[in-house]
C-alpha cells in the first residue's frame, strides 16, 4: 500500500508554504514511515539553499558602501 494520496507537486508547496512560515526541516505532520516525508524535506532544502544564497547576496551588497 504504497500509492500516493497526495501529489508530489502538492506535498512540494506543503514544504515551500511551511518553509515561508518558519517550520522546520522535520515538522512535516506525516507518519514517520510515509514515503512522501523524502520529497518534503527535499524541496524544503531546496527553500533553505535558495533562502541562505539571497542571504548572503544580501549581505555582500550591504557591505559595499556608496561612493
């Protein structure tokens, strides 16, 4: 019984909208053995990484001082 309730697509904007919140890596809500726990966290990091590039891109603008 491993047929997905949900979609992929659906469980990947869980974790964008989740991530948006501030939920961490793990707080997913699902059963400990679901498959769709993987995609979750997967397309959480890719949040996290996307996050830490724009904030670091941030950062090394801000240190730049105008002429």
């Amino acid at each position: 019984m491993s047929d997905q309730i949900i979609s992929i697509a659906m469980i990947e904007e869980k974790a964008r909208r989740a991530f948006n919140r501030g939920a961490g890596r793990d707080e997913h809500g699902f059963n400990w053995h679901s498959p769709a726990i993987e995609a979750w966290q997967a397309e959480w990091d890719r949040c996290a990484l996307a996050w830490h590039a724009a904030t670091q891109l941030q950062a090394q603008v801000a240190k730049v001082s105008p002429p």
